[in-house]
C-alpha cells in the first residue's frame, strides 16, 4: 500500500565487520594481526546500524589500539535493535562519544553548522571564511585562515560527522559538504543548549526570537512576516544569516554594531527592488559581508571604514564598481566579484588578501602589475577576453611572485594566436600547488615544469597544447596526486598512454580527442571524456575502428561512465555499435553517453 512503511533491517554481523574493516583498514585483506579482541564488543554496540558502524570506525581510527577498550567501556548503550527507537538511541551513543572526543574549537565549528537550512548543500568556502569571521579558527604564524579552515573541515569529514559533496564534472573535487539528519538532529540540540544559533525558520509556528539571541539564521521567510529582528537585543546578536528569503522592507540592522557576520544571500526586498547598504559603515567590527544573488546596487563609501571585514563577496550583486575607499581594507583577505563589478587599478593595495575570484581583468590597465603585490594569495580565478603581449608577459612574471599560490584558475574568452602565447615556462610554481586551470589557453607545448618533483601535490589539472609528446605524457602519468585531468589537443593525434602504474589516482579524463591505454595504466579511472573528429583522423591516416575501442576500454577496470563526443560525415553507425558494444563487455558495465554532430566537410582545429 501507498503509506505502507518498509523497514531496513540491520546489517548481519559478518557485513557489519566488512564495514568497519574496510572503514579502518581499507577491506578485510589489510586487517592487521593484532587487532584487539574488543573489537568485536565494539561492533555489537552499534547494533548493525552502518550511520553508528561508519561513525565508530572513524573514531577509533584516531585511537591507538591499546585504548580501544576505553572506547568500549565509554560508549555506554549496547544495541539489541529491535526497533526505531533502539536505532535512533544506539545511533546518537555513538555520535555522542565521537562528539566528546573533539577539542573545543572543532565543536563549535560543528555547532556553527546549524545556521544552514536542512539536507542543503554548505558550499566549503562560504562555510571556512564564516568560521574564520566568528572567530572560530585560530590563526597561526605561517599559515592562511583558508588553510587553517581547510584543515577543519576535513577533520569534520575524516570523523564522518558531515559529507563531503565533489563537483559533478571535476572528480575527487570537495566543493561542500552535507549533514546526515542523525547527526544534524545532535547539533540543533546542542548548538540551542548553548545559545549558540537560534533558527527563525518562517514555516513554522515559533515563539518570538529571544533577546539574548547571539546568531541568527532566517529561512524560509516570507514578506508579510515582518522584520525578523524585532526582539533581540543589539548588543548581543553577533552574526545575522539568512538565505533565499522575501523581505518587503529593509533589515534593521544598523542598531546592531557588534555584528561580525551579515550573510544575506538569495534574498528579495520590495517586490525585487535593490538593498539599501547605507547602515553599512556603522558595523565596525563586521568581519564578513556575503550579498551573493541578492540585488545590491552600490556599495557606500564607509563601507572603507570597516577596517575588520575579512570577507566581501558580491557575485549575482549590481555592484558595478569598489568604492575607491575598499583600498583601505587591509585585513580583506577573501574578495570574491563576476563579471558585472569592474576591476579596479589598485588592487594591490589589499595586500592581505588570500581568495580572489574576479570577472573580466583585461579593462583594468593596471592589475597584471599589481597582481605581483598579493603575496598571500592561496587561491586566485580571474578571467580576461584577451591580453597583448606585454600583458600577457607581465602576468607571468606576476605570477611568479605569488609563492603560496595553491589555486589558479585563468580563463581566456578569446584566443588570438596573433598575440602569441603566454610563456608559461617562465612560471615558477610552489610546490604547493594543487589545481591549476589554464582555460581557453593554447600553448604550443606542455610546460616542462609539469612533473612530479616541481608540483607533487598537483590534484586538478586542465591544460590546452598544440603538440602532445611521450615525454609529456610521462611527466603526467607520473603525478602522484593527480585526480582530474582535461588535456585538450589538435583533434587529429591519437596519442597512447604507456607505462604501468601511470596516473595512479586518476578518476577522470577529458580529452579533446582519442586516447588509447596499454595494460596497467590508469587503473583508478571512473570518468573517460573523449571527442573525436573522424575525418580529422582519416586525414592523418589514424583508423578510430572497433578493436580500437574495444582495447581502449578493456584496459581500464575501474571504469564507470563514458562521454563520446563525435564529429563525422556520413555513417557512424558501427562506430556506435563498437562503442555500446565495448562497454556492454566491460565488467562494469559504464554507462556511456554519446553527442553526434555531423560536418559537411572534414576540418582540421584546434578543440
């Protein structure tokens, strides 16, 4: 029946020990032989329940073994499931012990998590750069805010108490996080106890807000419920969120210049209509300004004079340029614009920052100079539609000052291989560096500083080459970290990729053409993206025939999803067929996605 309820029923014994080993020791092969006895206590204590056995495992993952007894004798509910009620007790024993385990700081930060709406997802950088405004994280010599809060939120997911989301099409890339409800039903609880949020969530019947509230979070607000802020006391409310609300007048926040944090993201004001900022220069202690999606037509001038702020982001705003005041925010260390705000010529005045993500660069005369200025820059995305050769020559040189660099993402809308390349091989990367985007740039060869020695901690790579050699190749497959890789070349190669054991980590591959494997390489790949110009390939008298499919895929046990983009005249029919029928063979069956375009003539360019 439609209202019938079906019941999981607890996992057996034998399957809750292949969870936990392979949670703790990475599979039953690996469980080493002096594995305490208590072990087997310990597993009957979460009752078969995989939330509490997952949770466990990471617990004791951090204990040496020799203290897996205190675990047991700490953990005080053993587990006889026989309903939900045992579940949900057995769940939140387990939850509560991995709780108590966790330094302060760390509590807090997973208090701080109740300021979200439900089951939504908490992009990473928003959430590290609200911690860092609250105070949060400490600071230490050497070390970025960024970094720091890195480190944080990994250990949330290293403890299994959040869930790391990846982007959809970059591989092994941790854009956010959610919280199982379990685990987000413990946090409400304590995080209230303590006075630490308070959720005004406006579809639901609730008492007034308290006066003593210290951070509001307001969700799911409609226009005709009124100002969420009557009620509370001005000088106790210390960070102010809310997300994808309808407000028909103004927030009164300008009586409440102890905030550290205003978050107004997604929101409407008066039928659409822009927020008026002008409180803004009396919140002197604001560390964090996020106006993301919300319609802001102009920053006011005083907003230089919240010499705190940390934090400043202004994508999907109106905000068509930075007041020249910005210039003086010396602690701004996140500065997140699209392409609507203009680039001003003196932003190398912000000498602290270390997250830029700008729009278009190329009309600021000024900024591939003082870029060179923003020594502690971790993570930079700027984007250009085009630079001329000394432009291009002063950004590499630029970038060759910024020796915390571990994020660069550049983007060219146009290519003009009139003006040359950029001269990448006078780069030098920190060895630091774990992405690298290079969109839309054509260079006539891969940079030769490329390889495992110069950056070993390279993860996501995207790169675009005129000629693709072995040695390149190598050089790639031998990057101990590499999960992401888009190499996109001249659609009439069909280069092969050799060597067993190259790309250990791999996940995914974009290529814009065929790419064939020997034996043993790329073993960890799960997404292979691939174009193939047909005509282009018969011209360089390369055969795309069905054994070569066949062999290409056979040759990848970890494969699961396969992306052909094909451009053909005539019939491609068998080629199709070679394709279905190769991943129909493979033991995992991939799925597979093909995108035809067909061409009246065959065409020779550059992807």
């Amino acid at each position: 029946m439609a209202d019938d309820v079906y019941r999981l029923k607890p996992l057996s014994h034998l399957h809750s020990k292949e969870l936990l080993n392979r949670r703790l020791f990475d599979g039953k092969d690996n469980v080493p032989s002096d594995v305490p006895e208590v072990s087997e206590k310990i597993l009957s204590k979460c009752g078969g329940i995989p939330l509490a056995i997952i949770e466990m495992a990471s617990f004791l993952y951090m204990k040496p073994r020799v203290h897996w007894s205190k675990v047991y004798d700490n953990v005080g509910y053993e587990s006889d499931v026989g309903g939900n009620a045992d579940v949900w007790k057995a769940t939140r024993e387990v939850l509560s012990s991995s709780y108590y385990d966790m330094p302060d700081f760390l509590r807090a930060c997973l208090w701080h998590l109740h300021i979200f709406p439900e089951d939504c997802l908490i992009k990473k950088e928003t959430l590290i750069w609200k911690w860092a405004a609250e105070g949060l994280i400490d600071e230490e010599p050497g070390k970025g805010l960024s970094e720091l809060g890195e480190l944080c939120f990994q250990e949330l997911i290293n403890r299994n108490l959040v869930m790391s989301v990846e982007d959809d099409s970059h591989c092994g890339k941790v854009i956010g996080c959610r919280v199982h409800y379990l685990v987000l039903d413990m946090i409400c609880s304590l995080s209230t106890q303590e006075n630490f949020v308070t959720v005004l969530d406006g579809s639901k019947q609730q008492p007034p807000v308290a006066s003593k509230t210290r951070r509001l979070a307001v969700q799911k607000r409609v226009a005709k419920q009124g100002d969420p802020l009557t009620n509370i006391r001005p000088e106790n409310l210390r960070s102010f969120n809310t997300m994808g609300c309808h407000f028909s007048t103004d927030l009164s926040l300008s009586s409440f210049e102890r905030l550290r944090v205003v978050a107004i993201e997604e929101c409407t004001f008066n039928e659409g209509g822009s927020y008026n900022l002008k409180y803004l220069g009396r919140l002197l202690q604001l560390r964090y300004l996020g106006l993301y999606n919300t319609r802001i037509d102009e920053l006011p001038q005083d907003i230089g004079d919240l010499r705190f702020l940390q934090t400043l982001d202004l994508r999907g705003t109106r905000v068509k340029e930075l007041p020249g005041r910005v210039a003086r925010l010396r602690q701004l260390k996140c500065l997140r614009a699209d392409e609507g705000t203009a680039v001003p010529d003196w932003m190398g005045n912000l000498t602290s920052l270390e997250e830029l993500l700008l729009g278009e660069v190329s009309k600021s005369v000024n900024f591939v100079n003082e870029l060179s200025k923003l020594t502690e820059l971790r993570k930079l995305e700027i984007r250009t539609e085009k630079l001329d050769k000394n432009q291009s020559k002063a950004l590499v040189q630029s970038m060759r000052n910024l020796e915390k660099i571990q994020v660069l993402r550049l983007t060219m809308r146009y290519w003009w291989p009139s003006l040359g390349e950029l001269n990448w091989g006078d780069f030098d990367p920190p060895r630091q560096l774990r992405e690298l985007h290079l969109m839309s740039i054509a260079s006539s060869q891969l940079p030769a500083w490329i390889n495992a020695y110069r950056v070993p901690v390279l993860s996501h790579l995207y790169v675009n080459v005129m000629a693709v050699k072995d040695q390149d190749l190598e050089n790639l497959g031998r990057l101990p970290e590499l999960i992401s890789l888009e190499l996109l070349t001249p659609s009439n190669i069909s280069p092969t990729i050799k060597g067993d054991r190259a790309f250990p980590k791999l996940r995914c591959f974009h290529t814009s053409t065929s790419f064939s494997f020997s034996e043993g390489t790329m073993r960890s790949l799960e997404l292979f993206h691939f174009k193939v110009d047909i005509s282009a390939l018969k011209d360089a008298n390369v055969n795309f025939h069905e054994g070569f499919v066949a062999s290409t895929m056979k040759n990848l046990p970890s494969l699961q999803k396969v992306e052909a983009e094909i451009s053909f005249t005539g019939d491609i029919k068998a080629i199709h067929e070679a394709l279905k029928r190769a991943v129909d063979e493979h033991p995992n069956s991939p799925s597979l996605h093909v995108k035809t375009n067909q061409v009246a003539t065959a065409q020779k360019r550059l992807l």
